[in-house]
C-alpha cells in the first residue's frame, strides 16, 4: 500500500511541475499578454515580446499567467520568432 502511495504522490509533483494536462503550442500563444501569475514559487520563464520580436527572461510564480510562457529560450524561439511561425504554416 505505502508503495502505490508513494507512486501517486510522486506522479502528482511530476504533473505539477510539467503540466501535464498541457496542449501543443501554437504561435496564437505568443500574442498573448505576458503575465506572472500568482503564487510563491519563482522560476525563471521567457516569453515572446512582439515588440521587441524576441524572446525575453521574466519570474514566474508558479501558478495562473499566460500560455505565452516558455520553459526556455529555444522553446519560445521554435514556436514564436517569425521563421518558426513561417516554417510551421508551410
């Protein structure tokens, strides 16, 4: 019993910590607003500023926020930068 215990809960963090429940990115995602959300954890998240056409650092708290929210630079690169967005369209 203690060991099924022991795989759900840890089953729960992973989902927690990785969304599992998260759908493919699109690049509708990067024109949303950039947004913190709420929480008390901070992580370090990057985001597509149209702006700046870039991909910039902020502090995530950990829960809320925007889709238009990356767990790297490459990864808002490959869904955001123009090129990627031609490149997924052909």
């Amino acid at each position: 019993m203690y060991v099924k215990v022991v795989i759900v809960v840890t089953i729960i963090v992973i989902c927690l910590n990785f969304n599992c429940s998260a759908r493919l990115r699109t690049s509708d995602d990067c024109l949303r607003p950039m947004k913190k959300g709420y929480g008390l954890r901070q992580r370090t998240r990057y985001y597509y500023d149209l702006n700046m056409n870039s991909c910039l650092e902020f502090t995530y708290k950990g829960r809320g926020g925007s889709r238009n929210r990356f767990h790297s630079r490459e990864d808002c690169e490959k869904v955001c930068l123009p090129e990627a967005i031609n490149n997924n369209t052909n």
